[in-house]
C-alpha cells in the first residue's frame, strides 16, 4: 500500500471510496468531481469517488456551501471548485 492509500487493485466497492464529493450534482459539483478523479489518476490511485447528493448525509459533515471535497473523513474544502493541482495538495496534506 502507498503512502497516499490504496492502490487500484486493492480497493473494495464503490461506496467505500475516501474521497467524496458533496453537492446537487450541478456544473460546479461535477467539476471538483472530475478534477479529483485525475488528482487521483495521477497520484496512482483508484480514481473512484462517491458523489453524495442527499442534503441530509451533506449536513452530517457540518458543510452548509457546497461543492465540498471530503477526504478520508475529513472536510478538505467546500464552497469552491479546486484545481487537480490543489486537490494534489489537499490529499497529500492530509494524508501525511
């Protein structure tokens, strides 16, 4: 396993991704989307993202401006879609 989590071949089901998504599914909240998979891609890691919609599971992480970017857990950032680049950062960041 590397330093940034599981590889390809090592990941389990969609629903088990790190790396979420929260939004409506609008234009903004597709674009965080797409940027983290080739974040992910990248990075050498399974580019699969859950993307949560139900505003109820959104309020659960505390997030009132969406799109936001959880990541293993955590809320990255929320209310602005990130560059691949700073999606990069954030994952290294968190991920020691």
């Amino acid at each position: 396993m590397s330093l940034f989590g599981k590889k390809k071949e090592e990941t389990g089901k969609r629903n088990d991704s790190p790396i979420k998504v929260l939004g409506s599914g609008c234009a903004k909240c597709n674009q965080l989307e797409n940027a983290a998979k080739e974040a992910l891609s990248e990075l050498g890691l399974d580019p699969s993202i859950d993307h949560v919609t139900d505003f109820a599971e959104i309020a659960t992480y505390g997030v009132m401006s969406t799109p936001a970017l959880i990541i293993d857990g955590k809320v990255a950032s929320y209310g602005k879609v990130l560059k691949k680049e700073e999606v990069i950062d954030l994952i290294k960041k968190i991920r020691g």
